[in-house]
C-alpha cells in the first residue's frame, strides 16, 4: 500500500489546510441567510409555510416525482413509507445488514423484521442475487402477495439502500420483486442527485426516502422526503405525517393514529437555498471525485467509483483496502493528523437489537466491512 503519509498530504492539499478536515460538512454560499430571515419575519416559523410548499415542489422536480413530501427526518420518511405499503406487524421486509442503522431501525418502529440480505460487491448495495436465492429457497407466492414459507410470515416489502450514493441494481431487483409481489421502496437517503439509467434513484420504487441530515449533500439541519409516482400515496404521507387530521375550519378532527413528522418551515428554507445550489455541489464533487480517482491509481489503493450507467452523486467517497490490518493503520494514521476517516458500518446483525434476524452468507459484506473507509468529501 501506498503511504499513509501521502494520502494525508494530498487531501490537505485539496482542502488547502493543515488543520482538521472533517468528513462532510455543509456548505452555505446561496440564499440560506436570505430565506431564514424571511422566514423569521414572516413568524410562519413551524410546520405551515410557504417554503414547505416551495421544498416539495423542488423535490417533485429533481427526483421527477408526482408527489414530495416533506418530513422531519429520513428515518420517519422509511417508516412511513413502510407503512404506506401496509407493512405491519410481525411482516418481513426484505433489506442489507450493511447499511446505517436507520434502515432497520425503521422497519423495527413497524414491529416488522428486517431480513439480511447480501450486496453486491460493485454497488455496495442491496444484490438481486442474494434476493432471488432468498425468495427461491423461502418464498412463497399467494393470491395476496408473498410469504415467508418457513416462518409463516408476509413479506411486506423489498428496502435497498443507495450505499453513499451509489445506485443499487434497480432494474434486476425490480423484476425480481414484481414477480414475487413484493413492493419495493428505495432508502435513497444518501442518493440525492444520483441516477440510474438518467433517472433520479427514489423514482422506481413504489416510494422513495431522502435525509436531509447535516452530513448529507444537500442539509437543512435535520429533515427529510418522501416521493412516490402514485399521487394517492404521496397524498395519504402527507395526511399521515401531518398528525391524520381532516380539513376543518375550526375543529380538531382525526381519524387515525398519524404521526407529528412535519418539517418546520425553517428548515425548509434552509432547503430551498441548498437544493438551489444541488447542481454545482455535484459538479464540485464529481470533480473531487475525479481526482482521488487518478490520485490513488498511482499508489495502489482501491478508489470506489459508480457503476455503469449510473451516477453517483459521492456523498462519501471511499477506499477499499487490502484487509481489516491496512483498514485499521488507515484509519488510526489520517485520524490522528486532523484527517477525519471512517470505516464502513458495522453490520446490522452485529447488533445486539437485531442479532436474531435472519440473515444470509453475507460474503461480500464482511468482505467490505473489513475494507472500506470514508475520507473526506466535502464541496470544496
């Protein structure tokens, strides 16, 4: 391997400092300020305003999407969506052990079970393979959908992750879980702005599911959306997401149980402004991208880069090292000199609230588990 030495020397100098370099941080150069103070002046500063309104057609347009809505966070996004396609206790849901925590977690908060599924070496993300072996050993198809021959249970759903933005097989695991009568929803969480096949990640599932948390590519501190092409989907995450109440001039009127996850309007304008600027932080990334790309070629170091036909929007770009001993001395070296690293996560069954789901080989997730690291990929 290359030296570390090196590696650290060349991020600095693309962040043109000596001092810490943090993995992802915002960048705040548009109308942020601008929005804000309007908002403030406006006092419409909670869940109703005219920059909520603003933020899910901005949405609607770059995911290409009938229906945006916006809510508080990515992981109430997957748990409504989960509940949209009737993901109830005691189901199935068909997911990746390497994936952060809020993908499962949001299955749990349906009392279902996520199912650990293996990814695919090149995308890091969800593999048809895995999935169609799965469903050839255990499903079971009935008139009203697919089963769980073993455990008796639904299989209520398929929820890939977009691993750092990189585009899962979509149109493999489309036709896998079409024919099984499995609906599918993309954790597109760290995807924004990435596509597959010239169409934006979140716009083939049956629903979509976008974090707006202060790491990712486009922040409004905290925040998320749910998108979907069926305009009565989208219309009842709306309704559920704003506590299920029914239009009414004066009374309190709800007919069941909804959820509080509405984004306030001060955050949406702190989205506004950032979605205004999504093209050129892409732009700016691709072009960092690029660079460790060509970089690391020389040096014998593993740089992960989008499949093809797809792009990636590299939220967090990534090595892939030659074993955990290499990931380790990676990982202490560049932390301990103000270049902020990070291992890929530790696997869902690892965990001590998931240790009893089932879960497959996972051959090529321990394989990525012990390799791969996050370094640094802010817009410079």
């Amino acid at each position: 391997m290359a030296s570390i030495d090196s590696v650290i020397s060349f991020i600095k100098e693309q962040y043109k400092t000596e001092s810490f370099i943090p993995l992802h941080v915002p960048k705040f150069g548009g109308n942020e300020k601008k929005y804000l103070l309007e908002t403030i002046d406006s006092t419409f500063v909670s869940s109703v305003g005219a920059y909520v309104d603003q933020f899910e057609i901005m949405m609607q347009t770059i995911t290409q999407t009938q229906k945006a809505v916006a809510v508080v966070n990515g992981t109430a996004a997957i748990q409504v969506a989960l509940r949209l396609l009737g993901v109830k206790s005691g189901d199935e849901v068909l997911t990746q052990a390497l994936t952060f925590v809020a993908t499962a977690n949001a299955i749990a908060y349906q009392n279902a079970t996520p199912v650990f599924l293996d990814v695919d070496l090149d995308t890091m993300g969800l593999s048809p393979k895995a999935i169609s072996s799965f469903l050839e050993e255990f499903g079971e198809l009935r008139e009203d959908g697919c089963y769980n021959k073993k455990t008796g249970n639904k299989i209520s759903a398929c929820l890939p992750m977009h691993t750092f933005g990189f585009p899962v097989h979509l149109d493999e695991l489309l036709a896998i879980c079409n024919a099984w009568k499995i609906p599918l929803i993309e954790d597109a969480a760290e995807s924004l702005g990435s596509e597959y096949k010239g169409k934006p990640t979140g716009s083939f599932g049956k629903l979509g599911a976008f974090s707006f948390n202060g790491n990712k590519i486009v922040t409004c501190g905290g925040g998320g959306a749910i998108v979907s092409n069926d305009l009565k989907l989208g219309e009842k995450g709306k309704y559920l997401t704003t506590t299920a109440k029914i239009p009414h001039p004066y009374e309190y009127v709800h007919d069941e149980m909804g959820y509080n996850f509405r984004m306030p309007n001060l955050n949406a304008a702190l989205a506004c402004a950032q979605l205004e600027q999504l093209n050129s932080f892409l732009e700016n990334k691709r072009k960092l991208a690029r660079e460790y790309e060509s970089f690391f070629a020389t040096r014998g170091i593993k740089f992960r880069t989008e499949t093809p036909e797809t792009k990636a929007n590299y939220w967090l770009m990534c090595v892939e090292l030659e074993n955990k001993i290499e990931r380790d001395l990676f990982l202490e070296t560049t932390n301990k000199n103000n270049v902020m690293t990070r291992p890929i996560w530790q696997l869902m069954y690892r965990l001590p609230m998931y240790s009893h789901c089932y879960r497959d080989q996972q051959v090529n997730a321990e394989f990525l588990e012990e390799r791969i690291v996050n370094i640094p990929s802010s817009v410079r």
